[in-house]
C-alpha cells in the first residue's frame, strides 16, 4: 500500500507553469503518461504523479491544481520517505525539466519556488541530507 502523508501547509514551494490554457496542459500531462510518451512519471488513482523510476517512486507525489494563467504543482511527501533537500530536488527538476521537453510551446515560463506554496504543498520541513 502507498502511503501519502497529509499534513499542515506552511511557507511556500512548488513547481508553477504559466501559461494561456492550464487545463490544456494538465490534460496534455496526463495523456502523455497514459501513452508511454512521457516515460519519467506515473500518475495514481489521485491524479497525482510520482516517479516512475524505482529508486524515486512512490517517494514523493506531486499535485496538480490550477487557476486561468498556470498549472500549480505542489509537492505530497511519503510517510515512509522524508523530504530530504535531494528528494525535494530531484523531483522538482524532473518535473521542470518534462516540461520544457514536453510543452514548452504551451507554457511561458515554468517557476520552482524554494519554499512553500500555502495551499498547495503538505510538507512542513524539508530535512538535509543524512
């Protein structure tokens, strides 16, 4: 069983695309996952998206919200996995860099915040690395 963590939101931190069509995009995201097109993510009952490699799977998820100008993704930690700063980096420069390599014709700027993003990420602290 995946375990996915839900705790208080604090400060702020998330991956934030801009773009003219939010829903566009997510859906564009989906599709490329549901056909093996874009290889690097998977995506749970949810609609959040985890890892697809093994050694990052199922370690962090990210969800994905939107409002009319971007697609907001904010950052769901393990129960079983802390959110190291490796962990915290890695999964947000792998979904940066599925963007740009995927839709950077439908976005305007993709943004990764260092902090918290109230309202969208569930982690309370991000731990060093052991």
């Amino acid at each position: 069983m995946i375990y996915k963590e839900k705790i208080p939101k604090v400060n702020q931190m998330a991956v934030i695309a801009i773009t003219n069509n939010p829903n566009e995009l997510i859906q564009a995201l989906y599709q490329g996952i549901r056909d093996h097109t874009i290889t690097t993510w998977l995506v749970d009952d949810d609609g959040d998206i985890t890892i697809a490699r093994q050694i990052w799977r199922h370690k962090a998820w990210f969800s994905i919200k939107s409002n009319s100008s971007s697609v907001i993704f904010g950052i769901i930690p393990s129960m079983k996995h802390p959110m190291t700063k490796e962990l915290y980096g890695v999964y947000h420069g792998r979904l940066a860099a599925t963007i740009l390599a995927n839709f950077d014709e439908m976005i305007g700027n993709i943004t990764l915040t260092s902090g918290y993003l109230e309202d969208y990420d569930v982690v309370q602290s991000i731990l060093p690395p052991l």
